[in-house]
C-alpha cells in the first residue's frame, strides 16, 4: 500500500477554517470563561481596602486579569474580597451579601485580620473570615501589598480552571419521599 502524499488532494481539506475551528471540553470552555471574567465584590472594612483600590489603577492594572469590573452590587458579582477586619456587627451584612451572590462564587479573604481576626484578639472581633463564609483564597500581610492581591486572583483563576462546571449547571432537583 501506497502512503498518502501530504501534497496531495485525495482528501478534502478546507484551509479556510483552519483557524475558526476550536475542538475542546465543554469545562475548560465555561471554566476559561468565567476565570477570564471576575466581576469582584469589594468588602472593603479596614485598610487593605487602600491596597484594593490601589489595585485596579493603572499603576498595578487588575484589568489584565479580567476583573476590572467592581460590581457594588451583589447580584452582579462573582468575587468577594473581604479586605480588612471584621467585627461582629459587620458580620451579619456581609452574610447577607454573601448570600445574594448568584453561584458560582468565590471568596478572597485579603490580609492578616479577614484571615485570622489579626492583632484583634477581642470580643468584638471574628476571628477570621472562613468562619462565617467559605473561603477559596487567602492573602497574607498587614496590609498585603496589591502585588499580592493579583497573585491571589491568579491563584483563583487556577482553582477555577480545575472545577468541574459542566455538572453544576443543570443540576437535577433531588426527589423528597
């Protein structure tokens, strides 16, 4: 048997779709989507909220990442970033904000006091972010520098690329007996 000539035109090959043809799996097109579209919910309570600002100038530019668009709304957004310490009185509202994040959603708790409470060891204080919401990401520092927040969102946009996201969106509700 004879081996096919590479130049030849026994096969049908249309050299103008070469490039418009892309062949992947249905989660890695949602999850690069998604990853290269975070709209952040900026929980801005104490100084780091200076640092979070001073992300999304031009200076540090977090629109690099895909998520330049701070969305004060939280039916808008798909990123928290608790920045700063969190008191129990603040506790319940960013709760209830958490909550009116449509899924999916993330949670970036950004320096030492969202994280651990800080040098706060008081009653008035939560001693850390996690025991109140579910946290992907955390950054350390006091206040962490905006170099760390975009290494923070990059580590997210990683842990976003290995979920599965194809099974979460058309989820079939469990039957009651």
């Amino acid at each position: 048997m004879v081996s096919p000539d590479p130049h030849s035109t026994d096969f049908a090959y249309d050299s103008k779709i070469e490039g418009n043809v892309i062949f992947t799996q249905l989660d890695a097109a949602i999850n690069w989507m998604r990853k290269n579209s975070l709209w952040p919910m900026p929980m801005g309570l104490a100084c780091c909220a200076i640092e979070l600002m001073a992300t999304a100038s031009s200076r540090f530019d977090i629109s690099r990442f895909g998520a330049e668009v701070m969305r004060f709304s939280p039916r808008q957004a798909d990123v928290m970033i608790v920045a700063g310490t969190v008191t129990y009185k603040m506790a319940l509202a960013v709760k209830r904000i958490w909550d009116q994040m449509p899924e999916p959603k993330w949670c970036i708790a950004m320096g030492a006091c969202a994280s651990s409470g800080g040098m706060y060891r008081s009653y008035a204080t939560l001693q850390g972010i996690d025991r109140l919401i579910p946290v992907d990401v955390y950054i350390s520092g006091c206040p962490p520098r905006p170099e760390a927040l975009i290494e923070g969102l990059m580590k997210l946009q990683a842990k976003i690329e290995q979920e599965e996201s194809a099974k979460t969106l058309k989820q079939e509700p469990e039957a009651i007996s």
